[in-house]
C-alpha cells in the first residue's frame, strides 16, 4: 500500500537553516515552526492519514535550478516528519514507524522554489 502527500510549500536548505542558526536562534525555531506546522496544515488539509505501521518513505523533491546540493535540500525532510508528527497523522518520525527513507530530485524550471511529493510505502 502507497499513499503519497503533495506537499506545494517553499522549503528552506540546510544552509539556510544553518545561516539563521548562526544569526540568531530565534529566528531558526521561528522557521522550523513555520515550516512544520504549515506542513501539518497541509496535511490535514489534503486529508492525509496514515495507519499505525512501519513504513519506507520517497521524497521527490521539484528544485527550479541546479544551485542548491542535493544534500541541502533533503534536509527539509526533516520539516515534513515532524509536521506529520505535529499533526497527528504520524505517531512517530522514530525507528518504529519509519525504516528507510529515499530521494529522487527533479528539475521544474517553471517553479520558484523547492517543493515536495511525499509516498509512504509500508515496510514489512
């Protein structure tokens, strides 16, 4: 069983994060909050849900250039984890519920910023 989330949203990079984490800490929790909770809002929106299982999950990521590593951004995965947690849908973002996790990257010049599909595939 697959169920995948759209997620249309701008996601910041690792070095971004990384950047703001320097500037001022308050200013990188006040990102990750955004970003997750408008995850979480997403979500719920599309009326995601997932079962209390084990899966693997696919994050292909829409980039609008070549600029950013790819590392860089997988990193944002980490905003779309703990939004799903935050909302509920996710019991858990631990060992338990989720085993392997994966990236494909896709270039989309007619986008602005980087956005995310996301597909959970149960792990047996």
């Amino acid at each position: 069983m697959k169920k995948e989330l759209i997620l249309n949203m701008s996601f910041p990079s690792l070095n971004e994060y990384v950047l703001a984490e320097r500037t001022n800490r308050y200013v990188a929790a006040k990102m990750k909050k955004s970003k997750t909770t408008s995850v979480a809002y997403l979500a719920i929106s599309q009326k995601f849900d997932l079962d209390n299982k084990k899966y693997d999950v696919h994050f292909t990521w829409f980039k609008p250039d070549n600029k950013k590593d790819h590392d860089n951004i997988a990193f944002a995965k980490k905003f779309v984890l703990d939004g799903l947690v935050y909302a509920k849908i996710l019991q858990s973002d631990g060992c338990k519920h989720i085993n392997n996790l994966s990236d494909t990257f896709i270039l989309d010049k007619t986008r602005d910023y980087v956005s995310c599909k996301v597909e959970f595939i149960e792990s047996f």
